[in-house]
C-alpha cells in the first residue's frame, strides 16, 4: 500500500519529504497545527512519535520533546486518539514511531489493529531489530500495515537482504551514526552507502538523520526515494514557532 | 544457560538499534573466545589478585552471630577490592576484552559512582581514554566519588535529562556509543542491558562465588544454609549466586524498599507487585513502569539500587524459584549499619547494607549448624557524606559548615 504511494508519488516529484512530530510536544493542539502546516506545504508523509520516557535512539532535541511532552500528561490512548484526528483530516499517510515498549506493554497484537483502526499505515520502531520482532512482523503483515525496518551504514550486505525481506513499504536508511538531530556531512562519500542500501533491497529508500536543509535534499534527489526531516522541524518550532514550518517545508 | 539471543526463558535478549548490531555481533565472539579459554581466566585470576586484593577474605562476624544468636554468620569482603567495591571485577575483565578488541576508549554510566570509580580505574591503568555518564542528581550526592574519577583522567559528564539518576545515565552512554563505538567499548556495570552484557558481567562476577564456595568449605566443610545478595542491577548478587547453584543453598536477593513498598517510592521490580515485563534500556526483563509502559521513578537512599530494572537471569530465577526476593526499608538500611560497624568494625556500603538488614532479619531463627554468608558488595567509609547524612549527625554537620567558610 504504502509502496505503491510512494511510487506513484515518485511520477510527479523528484524526491518525497517526510516530517516527523512528537505527539503532543509542545503541546496537542500545537501537534495538531504543525501537521496540518507540513500538509498544506506539501509534505508526503509525516512519522507520529508516540513519546517514550527511555529514547534511546534520539538525541537531545527530540528526546527533550519526548520529555515535555509525558510531563504534559501526553498517553497511548491519546496518540491513538490524534493519529484518528490527522488520518481522517488529512489525506497522507502517517506513520507512528516509538519504542518497544509502547507495544509491548499495550500487547503487540492488539497494537496493531487499533493501528489500523485509526488509520496508521505503519510503524518505526528503532530498538525492535527484526530478529525480536517476529510477532509484531507477523501481526503487521497480517493487517496489511509496513513494519519499517532499519539500514545502517554498519549494516553488512547479507544483513540489508535479511532486513529488506522483513520490511514492507519502504527503508528507512540512516545516513550516519549517532543519534537523531546532529549534523551530517551529505556529500559524494555517502555514494558508495546508498548504492549498497539500493542494490540490497527492492524496497523505496528513506533517508534521514541530520537531514536539515535544501541542499541536502538537493544532494539526496535520485539517490532516495524520500528525505526525512526530523528534529529541525522540532527546532524550528521552539525557535520561531508553528507559522515557520509551512515556509521553511515549501523552501525545501 | 542463555540462549544464542541471550535469552533466560522470556527475559532478556538485545533490544538493539540496528547500528549497534556489528558492533554487538563483534563483542559476543570476542567474549565467546575468553570465555572458552582457560588461559583468559588465568590472566583475569591473577590481575585481580595482583591489582585487587583478590581472593577477598570471608569474615567470620563472631560478634553478629552471638548477638542474633542464631546461625553462624560469614561476609564476603568484596569491600576489599582496590576502588571498594564489587565492581572492579567486572571492569577490569571487561578491560581486558577491550584490549583484545584494540579500542581505545571506555565509556561507562554511573550511579553510586563505584562503577565510574572502578572504570575510571581500570582506564588509566590500561591507557584508555574514559568518558562517565553521571545523572545530575547522583553527581550532587556522590562528589567525592566525581573528584576521583576526574583525577584520574576520567571526563565525567552530568546527565541533565530524564529523571537525572542511573537509567539516564545509561540512555546517554548509550547515545555516545551509538556514535564512537568504532573505537569505543561501553563497559556496563551491570548484568543488565542486551545481551552479552548480563552474561558477560555474571562471568566476570562469577569470581566471588567460585572463592567463597572454596572459603566455607575449607572453614566449615560444608556448604552454607543461605547466601544473602543486594540487587540493584544484580551484578554482585549474580556474582555470589553463581558459587551456590546447589538445591541445599537457598539464594536470597534483597532489593530497596526506599521508604516502604506501600509509599510506591522504592526499588524493588521482584519482590513488589509494582513492577511488570517490559522492554527498555535494549532488555526484557521487570521493570517499575506504568501501564502505558513508561518508566517511574525509583528511590533509595543507595543510590545504586535506584534502578528500574533487574538482571533478566535474576528474573527468570524468581520465576522459577531459584532465589528468592525480599527488600529492606532505607531505615533498617540505616540500622544494619550501625548495628554491623558498632558489632564487628566493618562499614558496609548503603547498597550492601540491604543484604544484611534482609538476613538479619532471618539469623536468629536458624540453628547454630546452619551457615549464612552476606555478601559485602563494597565499603561504606567512602560514602561519608551519604551516610553522615543519613545518620543525621550533627558534629559532622557542623564539621561540614565550618569547612565551608573555609572556602568563602
């Protein structure tokens, strides 16, 4: 479902752009505005974040807005609440990502299908490598949503086929080490990395990490599929507020 | 005892982000290897009898004995290691990997400070670079044991985020090593985190019970009734418990019961109904979370209990039955100390005080044939401020505000 978007998106546009929002950072309905201002400019898809006390995987911008965000009184229950809000307001596909625990506390199973009932079309979760993730593969699969899997510049070949033939809807590539939000050099080096990410799998590639700017989607056209901005949009809203994102998404 | 993910029946495992895995799949063949060679655990024997004080000596504790009148109380003096502490067992053979593996730097988290102490440690007797993850919280109440670190090169660097304590602390060496792990090892401190980590740090801690199995046999010739552990994470615990896997030995761990079980302020995941299975910190295993599955916040007065996980091999011997859990209240804490220094001249740590408030609890109802061991898991003295503190006395309080003028 979400490939075949991805694809027939790809027919009018050079690259496509998704945004990422933690839900209920800095608050709901802010949440709710910056959805609908990366909409109307154009943005493809958009990653809910369901906040998570322990982030791991992210670095200090978006881990901060994890923070706010539960101290704020920001639920399960009200993610799934806000993914049914902007999936049947707006016509993109949204994805949740959070950590396993988020499921596996909620039962993976049961998860998944209000998933679906809401009308998320998949899910990111970075700490869920697919050897753990067997049930909540299946569960996905099952229901037909993409379970999104992880290439990393460490990743081997025989490992990115493993990875590709788990996933579904597309890749998500990232494009250094680290943690989410600190910068990445997009230059002619990062060739050889996305070639290897393209011949390993048959699926759309997403890049993301430290992608922040228009000329890093410049360099990224015809190498991704899609560009993923994440914590600069976060940043941007703590700088200059919710207005600023429409303009800066049609600047990319 | 694991399986090839690490598993302990349905606890463990390796909750990985995906550029962690090479660097995971390199450490679990490296540890593969020293594991399977005798000659590794030769060299490990002798650095830590030669930098460490090893083997520590197993105490009679006369005087505790005759006082509870009950069993014949022995402590395992792990408070004798050099930097005072369980502790440096498992980073000096997490030290060794490291030089095997040809990195050059050691990050490690910290709570009590003991482990940032002990890595600190062991990197500059190794020439390694060190960075300590401290959560703002605990480097306020643990300065002494941030000046160490720092004097020995270490960079020790406040956790401002989350609750500030341990687990923060582990999120952000996580962060690091996610980003420097071509050069860099994340030395865990405990036997907690993906997989190899709980086996990796059992093994290096499997040091203490293999000598104190020797000790009792040699004192008593015959095995002991009961063996009492701490548990924060569970690394001294699993040290000890490991010499003991007979059915005749009855494993007791004893967990933080803060200001009591009832209050909801405490850290006991085992034997408190508050905890339940989860996922995080890249392990399943118990976890004080809500029913949304985000994490709560603990307390002790042991800053090294103030954990919201537990050893998934601890785990799986609970639901088996193979140990069995109790806490100690931050006052019987208090009042184990007292009790141990005034009886016997020995200053546990808070952390290992919960062992012996959990089998003094239980000494006088055995029989003088019956044996217990405690395990010392480290030295109260370099906690000075804490437990000044938390005796509330005031000669040292004023000792405090009189050196503070001296600084003005």
């Amino acid at each position: 479902m979400l490939k075949k978007y991805i694809q027939k998106s790809l027919k009018t546009k050079e690259i496509l752009l998704m945004t990422h929002i933690v839900v209920g950072y800095p608050s709901l309905d802010a949440s709710m505005k910056i959805v609908e201002e990366m909409v109307k400019a154009g943005v493809d898809l958009i990653e809910l974040q369901i906040p998570f006390s322990e982030p791991m995987a992210d670095g200090p911008v978006i881990l901060k807005a994890n923070q706010k965000s539960l101290e704020l009184g920001t639920t399960v229950k009200g993610c799934f609440e806000f993914a049914q809000n902007v999936s049947s307001r707006f016509d993109i596909p949204f994805l949740f990502m959070t950590y396993y625990n988020i499921l596996y506390k909620y039962g993976v199973q049961s998860f998944v299908e209000d998933m679906v009932k809401v009308g998320i079309k998949g899910a990111i979760i970075p700490d869920l490598p697919p050897e753990e993730g067997l049930e909540y593969e299946e569960a996905m699969k099952s229901n037909n949503l993409c379970p999104i899997y992880i290439f990393s510049p460490t990743t081997t070949d025989e490992r990115m086929r493993y990875i590709s033939s788990c996933g579904k809807g597309f890749i998500y590539c990232m494009a250094r080490k680290g943690v989410t939000g600190k910068t990445t050099q997009f230059s002619n080096e990062l060739d050889e990395y996305f070639e290897k990410c393209r011949k390993n799998t048959s699926l759309p590639l997403a890049v993301g990490f430290g992608v922040k700017e228009k000329a890093d989607i410049d360099y990224l056209k015809g190498k991704a599929d899609i560009a993923v901005i994440g914590s600069q949009t976060i940043r941007l809203v703590d700088e200059k507020g919710i207005e600023a994102v429409g303009d800066f998404i049609k600047g990319l | 005892m694991s399986n090839d993910r690490g598993y302990y029946g349905e606890f463990g495992g390796a909750f990985i982000p995906e550029i962690l895995v090479a660097t995971f799949d390199e450490l679990i063949r490296q540890f593969r290897k020293v594991k399977d060679d005798p000659s590794f655990w030769q060299t490990y024997s002798d650095l830590m009898s030669n930098y460490s004080c090893r083997p520590t000596p197993l105490t009679f504790a006369e005087n505790l004995t005759r006082h509870f009148g009950g069993a014949k109380i022995y402590i395992k003096r792990e408070d004798l290691n050099h930097t005072g502490a369980h502790k440096a067992n498992n980073v000096m053979g997490q030290g060794l990997l490291v030089q095997r593996m040809g990195k050059t730097r050691v990050i490690a988290e910290t709570g009590a400070g003991q482990h940032g102490v002990a890595t600190a440690t062991m990197a500059a007797k190794f020439g390694f670079e060190c960075t300590i993850y401290m959560g703002e919280v605990d480097v306020k109440r643990q300065r002494p044991n941030v000046f160490w670190m720092e004097q020995m090169g270490a960079t020790v660097i406040p956790v401002t985020d989350g609750t500030r304590i341990l687990k923060d602390a582990i999120n952000e060496a996580f962060r690091d090593w996610v980003t420097n792990m071509d050069n860099t090892h994340y030395v865990l401190g405990t036997a907690c985190g993906p997989h190899p980590f709980p086996e990796m740090v059992s093994f290096f801690q499997s040091i203490i019970g293999k000598e104190a199995r020797q000790q009792i046999l040699e004192l008593e010739g015959k095995l002991p009734t009961r063996v009492f552990a701490c548990v924060g994470g569970g690394s001294n615990a699993m040290g000890l418990f490991s010499g003991f896997p007979d059915n005749s030995v009855e494993c007791v761990g004893v967990e933080a019961a803060g200001y009591g079980l009832h209050t909801g302020q405490h850290a006991s995941r085992l034997c408190s109904p508050d905890a339940t299975v989860g996922v995080a910190q890249g392990y399943k295993t118990y976890f004080l979370q809500n029913d949304d599955g985000q994490m709560k916040e603990t307390h002790s007065i042991a800053a090294g209990l103030d954990y919201i996980g537990v050893s998934p091999i601890l785990s799986r011997m609970h639901q088996k039955g193979e140990a069995r859990f109790e806490s100690a209240t931050d006052k019987e804490v208090i009042d184990a100390v007292k009790l141990t220094m005034k009886k016997e001249g020995i200053i546990p740590a808070l952390e290992s005080a919960h062992a012996f408030a959990g089998a003094f609890r239980e000494a006088a109802e055995l029989s003088s044939d019956d044996i217990i061991i405690i395990n010392q898991s480290g030295r109260g003295d370099k906690d000075i401020f804490t437990i000044a503190d938390a005796f509330g006395d005031p000669k040292w309080r004023e000792f405090i505000k009189e050196k503070a003028l001296d600084y003005k």
